[in-house]
C-alpha cells in the first residue's frame, strides 16, 4: 500500500498515454513525450489516487471506472 499523503512523489500511471507509452496523432503512434515511453510519471503523492484495480493514477484523470 502506497502512503498518499504528503508531499514525496509516488511513480504514477501516466495521464497522457494511459500508461501505454504511446500517443496517437493524425500521421499514426508516436511515443509518448510525457512519460518518453515508461508508461509512467513521477508526481507529489497529494496528486494522486488509488483506482479499482490498485494502481496509482493522477487524481484529475478520468479512468470511467464503476464500483
């Protein structure tokens, strides 16, 4: 279990590729320039959230996730 409270960063899935690494554009995939193909992003723990399946992922990232 991820402490979320505080200021220290946790490792986070990334809000621009949805953790794939990958953007698409109009001339097809290109690496994600966010997270440069990790998948994920540094930021402060009070930024984040716990999803459903217990990844952590950016609090303002809509996932349409169902309880």
């Amino acid at each position: 279990m991820v402490d979320l409270t505080g200021n220290h960063d946790v490792k986070a899935i990334c809000p621009r590729c949805m953790g794939n690494g990958y953007i698409k554009i109009q001339k097809g995939e290109h690496n994600c320039p966010q997270c440069e193909c990790e998948g994920f992003v540094m930021l402060p723990a009070h930024q984040c959230r716990e999803n459903v399946e217990g990844g952590i992922e950016p609090r303002w990232m809509k996932t349409g996730e169902t309880i």
